[in-house]
C-alpha cells in the first residue's frame, strides 16, 4: 500500500518523486556496460594524453628529413648559367684591377658641323692636328656638302683613314668636342655607333660640346627673305 502511494505520488509530484528517490555517491555509480565502480584516475580527461601524443609526433616528424622535390632540367641549366656568369665577372673584374691605371692624355677629334659643310679633325694630346677631312675631298660640291649623307660618308671615310695610317697604335683614349648643332652631327653619332665606328668606338673616354653661344656682341646678318 504505502509503495503504490509513493509511486502515484511520484508520477503527480515530480519535484517530490525526486526528493524522495535515494541519492547514491558518485563514487559508487556504475559506468554502462560495467559493474566496476569508476576510479579517480579514470575520471580525469585525456587531453593530457592526448597533448603528449600529438607532441611526440610533432618531434619525430621534425627530427625526419623532409622529402626533396624533384630538380627540373630548366633549373640545373639556370643554375649553370649562373654560375659560369659569375664566373666571367669575376675574371673580368680582376683583370681590370689587375689592368695599369692608363693616366696619358686623350687624343681629340673636333667635329664641326654647320648647315654649309661638315668638318672632321684629329689632333694630338697637345692640339696639333693629324689628320682633317671635308666633305669636298670625297667630291661633294657647294650646296651638297651640308646635308646628311656627305656627313655620313665623310665620317665613315674618317675612321677608314685613322685605321689604315696606323694611329689606332698611339691612340689610347679619344675625346670628341662638337661644335654646332646642324645634321653633320647626328651623321657623325649614327657612324660612330654604327660598323663603322666600331675601332674606335671602345677608345671613347669622354664627349664635350664647344658650340659657340653669343651674348650680345656685334650685330646679326639680316635674314634672308625670298
């Protein structure tokens, strides 16, 4: 009598059910599946474990070599290549520290260009000339000796000369001094840029400009009116 009365009041009371059941330790509670009670040690997470296993994983992964990836074809030329590079830098580097400090004077070729003619001159250290060209001496007349192609041929024809009298031998450096601004004197860039500029083009040691600039003095020519 008195456990059906319990019962029915556990099903209307819930609260009261539950006050009325027996409390049991947690130490004596039984895991599922197990009649042994749970012990403090088991009761305690395994995240320390589980730290030390991932741990000793991460030292053995660090202490194996790491797998090398394959070396292309591409790269062992490119590497080659480099180092033969810097080879060549490195010879080319001492021989020019090793090379004697050349401190002689340079030769000088004045190039005077105006809109009548264009002229060339090879002088010595000291100023006294070798050798000067015209245009007139390669046939070239009167109003046809300003333009561009007698300039370029005159400065083809000049660099001909200075190799075939020898005085490539004496010249060691060449300074080129401009004077005017007319087309004999891009004729005589394009030339020594050019083919046939190539002898001398390496002895260039330095490029100056002495074109003539007036202030005031006396008075202009008039201009020409057609």
């Amino acid at each position: 009598m008195n456990n059906r009365f319990a019962r029915a009041l556990a099903r209307a009371l819930p609260s009261v059910g539950r006050q009325a059941q027996p409390r049991v330790s947690p130490l004596c509670q039984t895991r599922a599946f197990s009649s042994t009670p749970k012990t403090f040690s088991e009761s305690q997470p395994q995240g320390d474990s589980n730290a030390d296993i991932v741990d000793t994983s991460r030292n053995e992964a660090a202490n194996d070599p790491l797998p090398s990836p394959p070396v292309k074809a591409s790269d062992l030329a490119r590497s080659s290549a480099n180092n033969a590079f810097s080879k060549m830098a490195f010879a080319l580097e001492a021989d020019v520290l090793n090379r004697p400090y050349d401190n002689s004077p340079p030769y000088h070729i004045h190039v005077l260009s105006h809109k009548h003619n264009t002229v060339l001159t090879l002088t010595r250290p000291n100023g006294s000339p070798l050798i000067s060209y015209g245009t007139g001496v390669l046939g070239f007349r009167k109003a046809r000796r300003g333009g561009y192609d007698p300039a370029f041929n005159l400065s083809a024809h000049f660099f001909g000369q200075i190799q075939e009298k020898g005085l490539l031998l004496n010249i060691k450096k060449v300074e080129i001094i401009f004077r005017g601004f007319h087309q004999g004197r891009q004729a005589f860039t394009k030339a020594l840029m050019g083919n046939e500029g190539k002898n001398i083009r390496g002895l260039v040691s330095g490029v100056s400009d002495s074109t003539r600039i007036k202030f005031g003095g006396t008075r202009s020519p008039r201009v020409r009116r057609l």
